[in-house]
C-alpha cells in the first residue's frame, strides 16, 4: 500500500494533468487563440505561431492522458518530466511578460481566459510549477500514474484524497456563486433588431451616437457627439500590449493618409497604456490619441480590442463597430472603396454635364454684340 506521506505527491499529479487536460481541450478548441498568445507575449521568434498552435494543445492532452493511465513507472516518469518542464517554460515566459510590460492575455486555458497576464498569473504558474515538481518527485518514487495509484491507497490515504476533493469543490462552487452575484457595471450594448430589404439583404441600421466621454491626452474632457461635430471620425480602441493592436497602430497613419476624409483617432483606457504605446514606439504620429478612462466608452459598442467605430457628422454612427485586426483593416478597405465610388460617380456626373453643355450648342445670346 502506499504510505500517507506520498499521497500529496499524487494529488501533484492530479493537478497537473487536469489542467494539462483543461488547456489542452481549450486550445485545441480554438488554436487561434494560442496564436493570439504568442503574440501578445512576443514570442514569435522562437515559436513558429503555426505549428505551435496546432501541436501543443494534442502534446498537453497526450501528457494528461499519460499521467493519469500510465499504468508502469517509465512513461509516468518521462510524462512529469516533460511537464515539469513545460511549467517551467511557462512561468519563465509570464514573468517575462510581466518584467517587460506585455500584459496581453497569455490565453494559457483558449480563449476562455482572456484576463491580461498579471502578478496572480505569475503566482499561479508557480504553484503549477511546484506541483509538477512533486508529480515529477511521485514518478521517480516508483508512482504510476493517477488512476492505478489511487486503486492501491488504504483507507488512510482515501482520507487524504477525499478531503483534498471536498477543499476543491467547495472553493469551485464559492468562486462560481461569486459570478452569478457579480454585477457587471459596464453599460449594456443594445444592438438594434437586422433590418432586411426585399432581396432579403441584412441592412446596416444606423444607431445615435451615445453621449461617452473621453479625454485628450493634456486632460481636456470631450464626448463622443461633440467630437464628431464637424468632421466624421473613426476610434479604434486599443490597448498598448495587445499585439493586434501593435500590429495595427504601425499601419494607423499610413490609413489615414488614405482617408482624408475620416479622422482617425488611437483610443487608450488609460494615459498610462497611451504612455507604454509611445516609449514602445507604436503611438501613430500626426494623430491625436484619446483616453477613454475605464473602458467607459468602448463598453458602449461591444468588448476587445482592437475595436473600431465610425462617428458621422450627422451623430449617427456610420460604420461598425467592429472587433479584429482583420475586421477594422476591412472595415477601412470598405470606407475607402465607398469614397472611391462617390468620386467616381461626382467625376461621371460632371462629364455628362460638360456633354449636355456642348451638346446644347451656343446659348441665343451668344455672339450678340452691338
């Protein structure tokens, strides 16, 4: 039988490989999100986005799968050593990210876990990396995996195993209780019902802008209707650690030397992360950034980043909003098509005048000269 004292080394393992077994089924879920996640903890240069995405969720269900089946000691042992290296990587990269600013989420569990990396990320990739350690310790010790191990405890070690079970599910059920009390202060988004036309075409329903407010970066206070008043303007929030936002605010100004007739606006939640995106050089020159403190006006048209929204100068909304690198980039490729069109009409327009005025000939008076 197994003495009580090896017992936390296996509920070690336990821990490991449920989480293992949670992030490997999210990620594979969603191997998007794991891309998203080495790039906001700018890792693209030693793990191919692709690849990595498609390998790693199926490499953590496989360890998961052999920590709790292994019924020798071998593979046990090879499986928590992998582990208990991959927890170390893990918690090198967060505290990394945190050293360096990068508090994008990590997306260590998909797209479920969206929380930017923090100081409890990092406390918790330590306590992972500890458990790994004692599954590692319980491998080499001559443990199996989960599952045959707990086949041979006595009733001694059940006691361990229970009480450790009842401390987790009462903790699970206090955190869950805890978000269904929760109130979410942020203002709810009421999306207008689809609008269709005969052929049955969803068509874009044009809301009022709503009165939020933002700021400028030398504290001026200003709202979203007052700032759209003489000129039409698109906000794309964003946030300085996000790495599509990088990955747009460097093509920011370039779109604007497009659409002269839109002014573009970088929206922070904060001077602080306006602050970080200017020491980082990503802050667009020769536009004017924004702070919308709290996220109080974003929460207006949705959640994410980068988000954006066209004001129009009538105080409608004339596009959007839009969440995703891609779907801000296409919402601009649109806007600038549908500038083209109108010039292009204008243009046709006035050359059918210039024909109907040649066509007419000489006006009656022409020519009359005393």
């Amino acid at each position: 039988m197994l003495a009580v004292p090896t017992v936390p080394l296996v509920l070690c393992t336990a821990l490991i490989a449920l989480t293992l077994l949670i992030s490997g089924i999210a990620k594979a879920k969603d191997p998007q999100s794991t891309v998203t996640g080495i790039q906001n903890l700018g890792l693209e240069k030693i793990a191919p986005t692709r690849a990595v995405s498609l390998i790693l969720p199926w490499f953590e269900i496989a360890l998961a799968a052999v920590l709790v089946l292994s019924p020798v000691r071998l593979p046990a042992v090879i499986a928590s050593g992998l582990a208990l290296v991959l927890m170390l990587f893990y918690t090198v990269v967060i505290a990394r990210a945190l050293a360096t600013g990068r508090t994008g989420s990590c997306n260590c569990f998909g797209s479920e876990s969206t929380a930017p990396v923090s100081r409890y990320t990092l406390f918790r990739n330590l306590a992972l990396l500890a458990a790994a350690a004692g599954a590692h310790a319980a491998a080499l010790a001559g443990g199996a995996g989960v599952l045959f191990t707990l086949l041979s405890l006595d009733a001694s070690g059940w006691v361990w195993v229970i009480g450790a079970a009842l401390i987790a599910a009462t903790l699970d059920a206090v955190r869950r209780g805890d978000a269904l009390g929760a109130k979410d202060e942020r203002p709810e988004v009421i999306l207008p019902e689809p609008v269709y036309d005969e052929n049955g075409e969803e068509q874009y329903v044009r809301m009022p802008i709503p009165y939020a407010a933002l700021y400028l970066e030398n504290g001026r206070h200003t709202n979203l209707r007052a700032l759209a008043k003489n000129q039409a303007r698109m906000l794309v929030f964003v946030s300085a650690t996000c790495a599509g936002c990088v990955k747009f605010l460097k093509t920011m100004a370039s779109w604007q030397e497009h659409l002269p007739q839109v002014a573009l606006h970088p929206v922070y939640s904060s001077l602080d992360s306006l602050q970080t995106s200017r020491n980082a050089g990503t802050l667009p020159e020769g536009l004017t950034p924004l702070i919308d403190r709290d996220a109080g006006a974003r929460a207006n048209f949705g959640n994410g980043v980068p988000l954006a929204v066209v004001l129009g100068a009538d105080g409608l909304i004339a596009g959007g909003p839009v969440a995703g690198v891609e779907a801000v980039e296409a919402l601009l490729t649109d806007i600038e098509e549908q500038f083209a069109e109108a010039a292009r009409l204008a243009e046709e327009e006035r050359q059918e005048q210039i024909r109907q005025a040649f066509a007419a000939g000489p006006s009656n008076t022409e020519g009359d000269h005393l």
